[in-house]
C-alpha cells in the first residue's frame, strides 16, 4: 500500500508494519516485521517494478521479533546494510537475550505469556551504529531521534524535508494515538520513559507519520500527535 509517493507500508503476518522508502537509485526498509515476512517485502517491491538487490539498507528501529524478526533472511537475500541504535544492537547481534517486558501490579500474572512473546530473533550484523541526532542519507536526510522507553535502544526517523515520520513503537496508532498501550504496552521496558519519548516526537513537525503498529496517517500527522500528548498531561 503506497501511502504518498514512494513510501509503501507492508503488513507483515497481521501483527505490525514495516514500509519501503523507494528513491530512484535505491531502496531503504524500515523495519522486517515477525519472521517469516520477507516473501512478503520483497513480493511488494516487485510490485513496485523495483528489485530484491535495490534494497541498499534496513532500518531497524528496535530490537523487537516483530521488528527484526525478517532481517536475517533479508540482509541474506539483498545484501543491505543494517543500521540500529547501540542500546538495542547486543540483542539484535543475538549477544544478549531480548530486555523482559516490565509489567506492573495485576498485569504481572501475564509475564511468562508476553517473555514468551519476546523470543530473540537470528542473530545479525549491524553495519552502522546510530545515535540520536545521526543523519542517515534518505529523503535529503533524515534524522535519527533515540525514543527510549519502548525497549531501550528504540529510534525513530524523522525526514524534515518531507515531513515524515517512522515512529516504530515509540508511537502506536493500534488502541488510539500514543505510547504503545493495551496489548502493545505490555512490552514496554519503561513506561515512564516510553511517555517522554512519545512527548518528543509531539513537538515536531510532520505531515505523515508511520508506526510499527496501527494504520499510518497521510496528512496532519504531528496535529494528531499533539492533542494526543496533551490528554497524556
Ligand atoms: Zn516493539
Ligand atoms: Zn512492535
């Protein structure tokens, strides 16, 4: 599904999106989605008249098996560079297991159920280690923006020039607009924290914004962003 020209979301086995930032010389991903989704990705860049070996880098905007669960098959398959924020790039590598989820009160009966959720993915090799304000070169540059909270090495991409937003999961638009909540919440490392980084995407601004999770929005994105961070207070 192309939402505006050259950006194109993919549902990836009915859990989450990743989306297809098409330039004339070269592809960028952002995000693989659960294992299992690259016949899925790469089905939708034929689609688009582009090929496999277009595909110069992937995004990865956290550690996630929803997120990153594709990557190992599709670095295998096109050979792209792979960018992630240090704090998530040991689970990414397969280093260290994936960071359990963080449930509070009641909802901490449910911890053996989302850990289970939480299954690392195969490991891969991380080409370029990003931080908060790196530029990486899409849409005449992007911005990485390190949103904490969600799990601890969660960014997002921010491209001024075109007025776009790629939230991951610092940004949900599946239970209504904010830090990800019902049964996304619960794989929140910090919540309070997950809270401020979804404050800091409010203040910029942006036209269309795409999230991990929930249906992208093509038009006054950062608006929506604002009203809702002021019912979070
Ligand atoms: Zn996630
Ligand atoms: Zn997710």
């Amino acid at each position: 599904m192309e939402i505006i020209d050259g950006v194109h979301a993919i549902d990836t086995l009915g859990v989450g999106r990743a989306y297809v930032y098409a330039e004339a010389d070269r592809l960028t991903l952002i995000d693989t989605g659960l294992a299992g989704s690259a016949d899925r990705i790469f089905a939708e860049i034929e689609a688009i008249g582009r090929k496999p070996e277009d595909v110069a880098q992937v995004f990865v905007t956290h550690s996630h098996n929803d997120h990153a669960g594709s990557l190992a098959d599709i670095v295998e398959r096109c050979g792209a560079q792979v960018l992630a924020h240090s704090l998530d790039a040991h689970v990414i590598r397969g280093d260290e297991p994936p960071a359990r989820a963080n449930l509070r009160g009641p909802m901490r009966l449910l911890a053996p159920l989302v850990n289970r959720g939480l299954q690392p993915t195969a490991p891969v090799a991380i080409d370029r280690v990003v931080a908060d304000g790196d530029e990486v070169d899409i849409g005449g540059g992007a911005r990485v923006l390190h949103t904490p909270g969600h799990t601890p090495g969660s960014v997002a991409l921010y491209l001024p020039q075109r007025r776009i937003l790629f939230s991951g999961d610092a940004a949900a638009n599946a239970m209504g607009l904010g830090p990800p909540s019902g049964p996304f919440g619960m794989f929140n490392a910090d919540r309070e924290q997950a809270r401020e980084s979804f404050l800091k995407l409010a203040e910029l601004d942006f036209d269309v914004a795409c999230f991990g999770h929930g249906k992208p929005l093509d038009r006054e994105a950062s608006l929506a962003f604002k009203r809702a961070a002021e019912k979070l207070g």
